[in-house]
C-alpha cells in the first residue's frame, strides 16, 4: 500500500512557505501566535494559520483555520483548527 503522508509532507514542503526562527516539537502542530508566543519572529506567522514542525525544526505552513481560527492543544501536544 502506498504510504500518503510522507509524499504529502514532502509536496507541502516544496510549496509552502518554510518559517525558521526559533524551535519546535518535530511531529507537533503549532499555531502561529503559538509560535510567536514562544520567541519565533512574528513577521510571516499569520495567527490563525496551523503549522506543522518538521525533523530539523522547521515550521511550515499546513492550513489556513477557519473562524474561529486555531486552537493552542496544550504543552506537549498539536494545536488545531477545530472547524477545519
């Protein structure tokens, strides 16, 4: 069977835009006033937008949330758009 995930992983972070300032969990998803809010430059987070951290600590952008935006899930676990 064909394992999806890596492929999309690997297509999103060609295409998407790489934000590298700071550190992140490897695996979490982050929003970006999460981010913002833990030391990363704030220029090229937009807060309601969901990002995922790659092996070498990138973020990269993985979706847009809708209203009411993006939800913190707590220390040691993703953050997430509730309503997609």
């Amino acid at each position: 069977m064909v394992q999806i995930l890596p492929l999309f992983l690997a297509t999103l972070a060609t295409i998407s835009p790489v934000v590298q300032a700071g550190s992140c969990t490897p695996g979490l998803d982050y929003c970006g006033f999460t981010l913002t809010g833990n030391g990363w430059d704030p220029q090229g987070f937009h807060h309601s937008y969901l990002y995922y951290c790659l092996a070498d600590g990138v973020a990269i952008l993985k979706q847009k949330c809708r209203f009411p935006g993006c939800e913190d899930g707590g220390t040691g676990n993703s953050d997430v758009c509730p309503y997609g």
